[in-house]
C-alpha cells in the first residue's frame, strides 16, 4: 500500500506564540492509527507573524474583525473602502492608538503568499484540510481559493470550530472549492475520509462525522463521530512548527506556549433529546462537541513533561472550555510531580475552591480565565451561570491573594436584563474595587447558543448573520453563508443605555487599580497582617493615603474565619459565645466599611494577606 500525503494547514489569526494544537492531534493520531500516512502540517500565520512582527501580529490577532479584515481586504475587493471604516471604528473602540495600515498589510501578506505558498506542490496531496477556528474564516477562504485556481484537481477538506453543524453544510453547499467538511472533532472523520480516498469510494456512513456531496451534487452525512475516550489520543506533536519557527529570524527569540487539552467538552453544558437542557445561555463554544471527556490527570502530567522535554518549554495554555472538576485536585497534584518549574493558563469556573486555587498556584498556574461574566446573582441566573455574585468575589479575591491573574470579563447588555441587575452590579462593584479589575465584553450572539436556540424568550425577534459580514464576504457568500457571529433585533438599545453607567465605573475601576498598584509598588490594596490576637487590616489610596482598621481577638478571628465564604449558621456555630445580636452588628459594619461582602446567609472577608508565601506554605503543612 502506497504512502498517502496529507497537508495540514492553519492561516492566521490564531496567537503567533502557540502551536496548533488542532495539526499537532491530528498529526500524531494518524501517526499512530494509519502509519502509511504521511502528514505535513503547514502554519502560514508564523510567516504573516514574522512579517509583522510579533507584537503588531498579535495585537491583530487579538481583535476578531481586525484580523478577519485584514484578508477580507484582498478576499472583497468591491467592499475595501468600507472594510477599511471597519478596521478604523473597531481599532478606536479599544485605543486611540493609530490604527494598523490595512492596505500596506494586506498588500505584504498577499505578496508574502503569492512568494511562499500559493505555487507549492499542493497537488502532490491526496487531501489538504484547513483548521477554520476564531478568526480564520476570510484567510482560509482566500487561501482555499488561490489553491484551488492554480489546483484544481486538488481534494480540500475543512474542519474545526467553525464548521460544525449548519456552520459546515452552508461552507460545503456554497463554497464549490470545498470539497469536504469534518462537523465535530476530526480524529476519527478524517481517518475514515482518508480510507475513502485511498480505495476511491468517497460516499459511506452516514454517521462518519463527514459532510460530502453525492453523486447527485445532494449533501450527505452530518452526524458527529468522537472518540468514546481522550485517554486514546497520542501525545501532540509540534515538531512542524518548531521546524518553521525556526525559519522566522524575527520570532527567533520566542518561546511558545504549548497548547495542552486535558478535556473536550463542557460539563456545565447538558443537552437532553432536540433540547439544551443546561448551559450558559449565551455560550457555544461546544458546538462541535457532544457530551464531556476528560484524560486522565497521570496521563496529563506524563504529556506535559514530554512535551517540556522535547520543546524545551515550560509554558502551557489549557485549550479546554472547563476543567474536569471532579478530577481538579488529582490534576495539580500530578502536574506538581512532575517538578519542573511550569508557568500555565487555564479557564476557571468560579465554583473553584480556594485550596483548589492555592495547589494550582503551587503548581505555576499564573494566569487564569474566571467565568465571572456578572456581579449580579439576579443576572447570573438569567444566563444559567450556576454561581453567584459572592462566588465570583471570593474567586477574584482568591486570585489576588496568590498573584494569580485573571483575564476576566463582566458582559454588558444581556438581552433581557434589567434596572435591578444594573443597580446591584453597581453595588457590588463598590466591594471589589481593590481587586484585579474586569474586562468589560458586549453580549454577542453566537451561532446556536441557547439565546440564539430560543430568541423568543429573550425579547429577540429576527437574527441574522452580523452586518460585519457583509462588509468582510463577497456577497454570495455573506448572504448565504450561516457564520458563528449573529446579529438581531430586540432590546440591544435599551441594554446600550441601561449599563453604560457599568461600563463607566469599569474603566474607572480599571485606571484606578493600575494606578494605584504602581504607587504602592505592588502591595495589594486591601490586605492585612496578623498579630496572633489582633488583625491590622489596611486599605490603600492614592499617593501615602492608607486607612488602617484594628481587630482584636473574637472580632479578629471571624475576621479569618470568613476567608473563605461561611453562612451565618457555620460563624454562629464557630462563635457560639458571640451572640447573634453582635455579630451582626459586627458584620454590618465591616460591609458598611467594605472590608467584609455579604450576600443573603453568606460573608466574606475581602482582605487579603500581605504575605502570599505563608499562604502557600500553610497549605503544605
């Protein structure tokens, strides 16, 4: 049996500093599964990365439509003058820094493609696949096209999170370049299509996890197929993109941060028969997937040590949308076996406990994503969060304390919402004013999220493709197209006004904690220290203004015993020689000081230790 060639490619915009995780599984399962196959993946965004340079590349790369107009430019040529209004409002929306030269960009990168990719030997391929994640849809449509024209005998097939479902039959059925869509995880699809090809049979199960035309030019298949166990998957292999990688003198002093998945999947996430039963209303990040799997934490560790190992680096990014929270604990306490000096980021549901926090910290988890989204528990049980304003502090608190930083969002403008969410967000911003602050998101509408699945029970009355598309597609294409980014009619106005004052005390929050923690060299703002039998606890102003409160002994100890969030039944049972009169007297006022948050029966303490370490060290012990 003869060798089968494979290309694997993944166009800009995904961050020039990280591998693709989608090649590197794909590539070491068929490694594994089908030795016959030979696979070279194929990173074109390291070239544009080189081109641009890492910063300008990245600072495109981490906005959706910047970067998506960066090849709709060349992909519409009849919308340009508009495309570059686009990238204009959408650049001032964040910084009132020069927007980036779209038309010098756009002229560089199709030059740099025309000079490096478009005249490879694309037909010497049996298959060529394009990874289509965020922000890849206009560079994968451009570089499909251009491959197509200069080969067209050549088989394309597409996959990932932006062909799932409707997503990849609308691509297959108005996109003749393409030939193929994998709707769901790609392991096993991609493994069967390849068996098609090589015995030249391109039509079979229905179930394969493919999207084909038949005979009859009609569109077949659909359903997802996904391995029943992670556990199977090899270890990811990078090795392509460390070899081109090393071809860019400009990223030559990178060290990347290496993708690792330890689940697929969002347990939160349940689906029962034609219905979601459970979910962040507003999310789909899980279109591709169904149900939850997790690895095992050993095989996890024995990965990441491998990969340190082989790639020389010891910083990880966790792909996954939410840990395995039963397995958290076991998880660290692998990786920490391990003893290598990891540095790792990863997303947090905020149910995360604070000894939890603490092991991962241990551990080298440094940055963290907390799906926070709201200080309102009347809002976060509108969007099916399952957590609460307090959790969400206590989180935050938790990270400031160990030095963790949280990348975390509060969404603004939630279809539906309403004045007394507004008014108790405003509230409870006053209590975490000392602590990292939150990124402020619009609500966006997703492609089949639970909003977009049931608008009538969120005053939305029509949705259609984001106007933004428009603009980006030729117009065959964006009016035919169903794309991940919805737009709709409803209260979006209404919601504008109603949370600009959030939105206003957000960037005051924010300019105020940078500058704050500048002045006090990186001490945090609310902290204490203990005295054994009292507390000094301090809050820092601007310039040498500080406000310094003193507990003593019972006071003290509820003080600390309330680190962590307690009813009002654990601290009168704790302080049973307290009475309830006085301690809720003492309670009210340290919420009056905001030194303590209480939310119905639950307090906590919002001061953190000056002593991190001792944290730490505690834990162990």
């Amino acid at each position: 049996m003869g060798t089968f060639r494979l290309a694997l490619i993944s166009m800009p915009w995904p961050l020039a500093n990280r591998p693709s995780i989608q090649l590197a599984t794909l590539k070491s399962f068929l490694e594994e599964k089908a030795p016959e196959v030979e696979t070279d993946c194929h990173h074109p965004y390291l070239q544009v990365g080189n081109l641009l340079g890492i910063q300008a590349y990245n600072n495109i790369a981490e906005r959706t439509w910047v970067a998506e107009a960066m090849y709709g430019y060349l992909l519409n040529p009849k919308r340009r003058t508009e495309i570059l209004e686009l990238v204009r409002t959408e650049h001032a929306s964040r910084t009132k820094k020069t927007p980036p030269d779209l038309k010098t960009i756009a002229s560089d990168i199709h030059r740099l493609h025309q000079d490096h990719h478009f005249d490879l030997e694309w037909s010497s391929y049996d298959l060529v696949g394009f990874s289509i994640c965020l922000s890849q849809l206009t560079s994968s449509l451009y570089m499909i096209r251009q491959i197509r024209a200069r080969h067209p005998k050549c088989r394309i097939v597409v996959g990932g999170s932006s062909c799932a479902g409707e997503l990849g039959y609308s691509l297959l059925a108005n996109l003749p370049e393409i030939d193929f869509v994998v709707s769901g995880e790609g392991e096993l699809p991609l493994l069967e299509l390849i068996n098609r090809i090589k015995n030249n049979q391109l039509e079979g199960d229905e179930s394969s996890g493919l999207l084909w035309r038949d005979a009859q030019g009609n569109i077949r298949g659909g359903e997802l197929k996904q391995l029943p166990d992670l556990n199977d998957l090899p270890v990811p292999e990078y090795r392509d993109y460390f070899h081109e990688l090393s071809r860019q003198p400009r990223l030559a002093s990178l060290i990347p941060s290496l993708p690792m998945e330890t689940s697929r999947g969002c347990w939160w996430h349940r689906v029962k028969t034609g219905s979601v039963e459970r979910a962040c209303k507003f999310c789909n990040l899980n279109l591709q997937w169904r149900g939850y799997r997790s690895k095992e934490p050993r095989q996890v560790a024995r990965e990441m040590e491998e990969l340190a190992a082989r790639h020389a680096s010891l910083k990880f990014f966790f792909v996954d949308n939410i840990l395995d929270n039963n397995k958290l604990p076991e998880l660290f306490r692998c990786i920490n076996n391990v003893e290598r000096d990891f540095e790792i980021f990863t997303e947090l549901r905020a149910s995360a406990s604070r000894s939890d926090l603490i092991q991962m910290r241990r551990t080298g988890v440094t940055q963290v994503q907390v799906g926070i989204e709201a200080l309102s528990t009347r809002l976060l049980r509108k969007i099916n969060k399952g957590t609460t304003a307090i959790q969400n502090i206590e989180i935050m608190k938790h990270c400031e304390e160990l030095g963790i930083k949280h990348l975390s969002n509060l969404m603004l403008g939630f279809p539906g919402s309403d004045e007394e969410d507004v008014a108790e967000t405003l509230n409870n911003l006053r209590f975490v004013l000392p602590l990292q602050p939150l990124r402020k998101v619009r609500f966006w509408l997703g492609q089949n999220s639970p909003v977009a699945l049931h608008p009538e029970k969120h005053g939305i009355r029509r949705i259609t493709n984001h106007p933004h598309y428009q603009i980006l597609l030729p117009d065959s294409l964006a009016n035919s197209l169903c794309l991940m980014v919805k737009n709709y009619v409803g209260d979006r106005t209404k919601q504008k006004k109603l949370w600009r004052p959030v939105a206003r005390e957000i960037e005051r929050w924010q300019q105020s904690y940078a500058s704050l923690r500048r002045q006090h060299f990186q001490t945090p703002l609310l902290s204490y220290r203990d005295g054994g039998d009292f507390l000094l606890i301090r809050r820092r102003g601007e310039g040498s203004e500080m406000e310094t409160f003193r507990l003593r002994e019972t006071s003290r100890a509820i003080y600390r015993f309330c680190e962590t969030r307690r009813t009002l039944g654990e601290i009168r049972r704790k302080f049973s020689r307290f009475s309830s009169d006085r301690l809720q007297t003492f309670i009210a006022h340290m919420v009056g000081k905001r030194l303590m948050f209480q939310e119905g029966r639950h307090v906590l303490s919002l001061a953190v230790s000056e002593e991190p370490h001792k944290v730490l060290c505690d834990a162990e012990k």
